[in-house]
C-alpha cells in the first residue's frame, strides 16, 4: 500500500531579522505636509489644465519647492515632497515622471525629464539588519535629456548638455556632453550640436564658468 508523501514547508533562513516594526525615518510634521501635498496633487494640481505650468509651478512653490516659473511640470508628474525640489528656467517633468525627492533634486535649465522616468533620491543601508533610510541628491546639469523611462539612482550627478538614451539606468555620475545609453548608463559618443552659432554660445558659456 503506497503512502503519500507530504513536502516541508521551504524556508530560507533559520533566523529572518523581524523589520515588521521599523520605526519610520521621517517625522510627524514630514508625513503631515506629505499628506497635505499628496491631497493637493491628487486633486488641484492634476485638475490644472495642461498647458497652465505657471499656475502649477506657483502651487509646487506654495509647499516649498524652488521651481522657475518658466519651469513645466506636466499634472501627471509625481512629486514626493517639493521642498525637495530645484527646478530652473524651462527644466522639464513630462507626465508619468516619479521624482522621489526625499534629499534634494536639482535639474538644470532647458532639461528635459521624459515619461515614466523614475527620478530616486533615497536608498536603503542594505548592511543594516533593519535597511535604514539613506537620502541622497541627484543634479541634472543644464541643456540635458533625460529619455523615457530611464532610472537616475540616489548622489548621481548628470552633466551639462548629456543626453541618456530611453530604458537605460543611471547609477554613477556620468561626464557633460555625452550621449549615454545601457544598464549601467556608460558614453557611447560625444553629444554633437549641429549649427555653428549654438556650439559658439555653448564655447562663450564654458568660458564665463571658468573665469
């Protein structure tokens, strides 16, 4: 007469660190302006009608944010907290964008962040039994494109004028002027700006920051 054979439940570890209770790193007064922001981008800041950016750049400023007026936000961008948030003259959150700017996100002037990209500001300490919080800022220089859907990991600095190609992630600072693509983004070519008039203005540019 055969017996049926019942299988152990699988377990990985003996001993699993209990991080169920891990007290938040964030205090009271945090998680209440992010529940007064979250309401207001739930609702106004979404209701505001797409190509009216001045009027959603004034409510980011309302709570904190260092957004130009010029700045375009696009109403299905997410903002964590825009106290965190650096944007100049025609810098760019296209729809779909997450900016998860628990430490500082600064992005440069005529930068360009498109869909779905995932903009992250914070890690966790993986050697930590418990995975404490490690906010850290991203800076996207000026006159960039950040292409669809790409991931800009935490202290990741982009330099003027690069280009990062769709899907890639960005884990390391990477060099100004270059065209950027892959997982790790690395240069694959220099960024070439067709037009002698604007290639001289970014050489007058470059001059004026050294001097």
């Amino acid at each position: 007469m055969s017996t049926v054979r019942t299988r152990e439940p699988h377990t990985t570890m003996s001993n699993a660190i209990d991080i169920s209770n891990k007290p938040s790193p964030h205090s009271t007064r945090n998680k209440l302006k992010r529940l007064l922001w979250n309401l207001v981008q739930a609702t106004v800041f979404r209701w505001v009608p797409r190509p009216m950016h001045r009027v959603r750049a004034r409510i980011l400023r309302a709570f904190g944010a260092q957004v130009s007026l010029k700045a375009r936000v696009y109403p299905r961008a997410k903002i964590w907290g825009p106290w965190n948030l650096v944007m100049h003259d025609f810098a760019t959150l296209a729809d779909g964008v997450d900016c998860y700017c628990v430490d500082t996100i600064e992005i440069g002037e005529h930068t360009t962040v498109s869909q779905y990209s995932y903009l992250c500001g914070a890690t966790h300490d993986h050697e930590h039994p418990r995975f404490p919080l490690q906010p850290k800022p991203i800076r996207i220089g000026k006159s960039c494109w950040i292409a669809a859907d790409v991931f800009v990991g935490p202290g990741v600095t982009i330099g003027e004028g690069t280009v990062v190609g769709a899907r890639s992630s960005v884990f390391t600072d990477l060099p100004a002027w270059k065209v950027c693509v892959g997982s790790p983004a690395k240069p694959v070519g220099e960024r070439k700006i067709r037009g002698e008039d604007f290639t001289a203005e970014i050489a007058e540019d470059t001059e004026g920051e050294q001097d």
